[in-house]
C-alpha cells in the first residue's frame, strides 16, 4: 500500500515510525521480502561524511562604531581571505579559500595546512577569529580599516550555504604515469599503484534515492550536525548518465544545494581537510531521510554496496585532460572497494576511502534518533530534482579567443597550448 509524507509524519508524531538505517534495512528486505517490509517500513536514514570543496558559510558580522562598507573593500578571517562584494557587512568564505602566504604555488609537496574550511571548523568550535578589514570610506560608511578578534556567537547570522554536497556516485581514482600525482582524491602512486574512492555507497542519500523520488527543494536534513535544507540541484547536476538496471548512475550524476544555521552545527561533522599538492577542503555531514512511500521507494532504499557500481579513472591524464571517463580501465562495486583490494588492468590495487563509512553511520543513526523520538519530521518537496529524463547535462567550458588574444591552457611545469 502506498504512503504519503503526511502519513508518515503522523506516525512519527504519535511515536509509531518504524525507522531504519540503509545498513539496516539490507537485511531487513532479505528476510522479510520487499512487499512485507514496504508495508511495515517508514523511512530510512542516510548518511555521508566526506571532503565537500564546493562548501562555504556566509555572514553578517554587525556594524562597527564608526561604520565600516566592506563592499568595494577586503576582509580576512584567520587571514583567509573572505569575498566582501555582497553589502556593507556581509562576507563569504569558501571552504577551498587560502592565506596568501599559504604554498599554494608549492606543488610538490604544498601542504596547504589551513584554509576555509578550517576557518569554518573553528568558528564552529567556539574559537576566537581575527578579522581583518579595509574599505575605501564613504560619508555614511567612514571607517577605513577594522582589526578585531569574532566568534560565531558575535555574528547576527551565520549560515552555512554549500553549491554542491553529497555527489551521486565518484570516480575511482588510480595513476597510470611513472610519478606520484596529488589529487582532490588524494595522493595517488605511480603505476597503478593505489585506488582511491569518495563515497559512503549503500548509506549514500542520492543513491538510495537514485532517481530523485523523495529528494528535492525543501527537504529537511541532517547538516553538520543540525537540521538544514536542501534549496536547490546542486552545481554540475548531471542526471542524464549511464545507470545500471537499479537506476544507480555509473559516474558522478546528482548533486544537492544545501542550507543551515551554523550556531546549530558541531566541529565534530564540518572539519577541515588538508590535500597535500591540491589545497584545502571541508569534510560535511550530510543525512537525508527517505520516505517508504511504496515497494519501489524500499527497493531502492535497501541497495546494497554489492550492487553500486562506479568507473575507474585515470587521474595522471584523462582526468586532467578532460577526457569523459571511459569503460577503458573497468568498472569496480563499493564492496570490492571497500574490501581494501581491488583488481585494475590485471593488477591488485590497495584501495583506501576519503569517505568515512564509520561517520556515515553515525549520522544516520542520528537523524534516525530524531525522528524516532519525534523532533524531526519529513517534508515535502516544493520541487523535485531534475531526474533522468530532463535533458540536464553538465557542460565543459567552451574556451574561445579574446579578441585577437590567444587564450593558452597552462599546465603545471609547460604551455600546453593555445585554444
């Protein structure tokens, strides 16, 4: 029998939600079958705890005696560097934002030991931050310069807004040159000599979700360890990809736009990461909760990492090349992944995850917490994701001359060319 969210909703709120993890209900589906369990079933929770570089917080620090515009001037936190276009005391700062003594011109090896996403975790934490700013000075706005320490409770919002979290799918990551390459993925060895992976397969909110049924504008969620909302795809959506007879994607596909108040959030679920040759990340917990709304809706939910598949990449060339990722290298299932040995052109890699499987868990025995105890319900959809059927791709940069200038593509050590 099919359910709505409305239903759903009223049994949580009388305390009669039957809730499970994505772990959990593998084996519940086994031994009960997919048409008795659906029945019984209300939601499942997920969970994800990875390096999320298109994550960032914004805020509004409060007007300084005398005022200060910040538009039009420059700020740092931390000496991270904080976009101030946006008003007079507005800032943004990106989780992959750097210091400018930070070595990141130092490829091998840069260490690349605070950015902001480190900043983010240490407001989180409670932690003092110095803030410095200039301005060019206007009549209502007199005040050129601001140096002073800030925390997250001095601010009047603090949000945490993030353009792409919880990707459907990843690459497997691998090296086929004879040197060490340094990746968002990680350092990966030369000659086939690892695998690396990112993501938390059958705990995974969009591929338990695969064709975005439950998914969408106003979805309420697990953030950084308070409540958040997805408000949009997140940026390089891309829903038309190949997908085995499950509906999971084969590659990277779907992607959210996620929201939350900071001062609700832990440094336990928003920490900053460090890649050594790439830069500075966020690591974000993210759980969404999905709703058994018929056996379809389970089927999905209860996909095991047996039956998650996703391509191997080569990293040294194609991926820096562009090169759409191929069938060439073989395909790999989560299972294998996670089992610490995979096998790629013939040869036995150590696989190792930047996704925190453990982590994972933990969130989504969290938000499971929450809603058995009926302080979290599910909300509907204002607008659902763009699905399979939409035409939405994701699209490569089309370089194309300025004027009579040559635009040059430059790789680390040579000039590749012109476009």
């Amino acid at each position: 029998m099919a359910k709505t969210i409305q239903e759903i909703n009223e049994k949580i709120k009388n305390g009669k939600a039957v809730v499970y993890n994505a772990e959990e209900i593998i084996d519940i589906v086994k031994s009960e079958g997919v048409k008795k369990a659906a029945a019984r079933v209300d939601v499942v929770t997920t969970g994800t705890f990875a390096p999320m570089c298109s994550s960032g917080s914004y805020f509004n620090i409060g007007h300084s005696n005398p005022r200060i515009k910040l538009g039009g001037g420059s700020a740092t936190l931390n000496d991270v560097p904080a976009y101030a276009g946006l008003a007079a005391v507005d800032l943004f700062v990106g989780a992959t934002a750097l210091p400018d003594d930070d070595p990141r011109n130092k490829i091998y090896p840069g260490r690349f030991s605070y950015g902001g996403g480190h900043l983010i975790e240490d407001l989180v934490a409670g932690k003092d931050v110095k803030l410095i700013a200039k301005a060019y000075g206007t009549d209502c706005y007199p005040c050129r310069e601001l140096k002073t320490w800030i925390r997250l409770e001095d601010m009047n919002e603090a949000v945490l807004f993030n353009t792409r979290n919880a990707y459907q799918n990843y690459t497997a990551a691998v090296n086929l040159s004879d040197k060490v390459v340094y990746t968002y993925m990680g350092v990966l060895h030369p000659n086939l000599g690892n695998v690396t992976y990112c993501s938390a397969g059958q705990l995974s909110p969009l591929l338990n979700d695969p064709l975005y049924r439950t998914i969408g504008v106003g979805s309420r969620i697990f953030l950084g360890g308070g409540v958040g909302y997805v408000v949009d795809r997140g940026t390089q959506h891309h829903p038309t990809v190949p997908r085995n007879e499950l509906g999971i994607p084969l590659i990277p596909s779907g992607a959210l736009a996620v929201i939350g108040d900071l001062k609700q959030m832990s440094s336990r679920w928003l920490r900053g990461a460090s890649f050594t040759g790439y830069g500075a990340s966020l690591a974000v917990g993210v759980g969404v909760p999905i709703p058994i709304l018929d056996e379809e809706m389970l089927r999905s939910a209860a996909v095991s990492d047996s039956e998650i598949q996703t391509q191997v990449v080569d990293y040294s060339e194609d991926y820096p090349d562009c090169v759409l990722p191929g069938m060439q290298l073989g395909v790999v299932n989560y299972a294998q992944l996670k089992s610490g040995t995979v096998e790629v052109e013939g040869k036995k890699l150590r696989s190792a995850g930047l996704s925190s499987y453990t982590r994972a868990k933990e969130i989504a025995d969290i938000l499971k917490s929450w809603i058995e105890g009926g302080s979290f319900f599910l909300s509907e959809p204002v607008a659902y994701l763009p699905s399979a059927d939409s035409g939405l791709k994701a699209r490569p940069l089309m370089i194309r001359p300025i004027e009579d200038e040559e635009v040059m593509r430059v790789r680390v050590g040579s000039v590749v060319g012109p476009s």
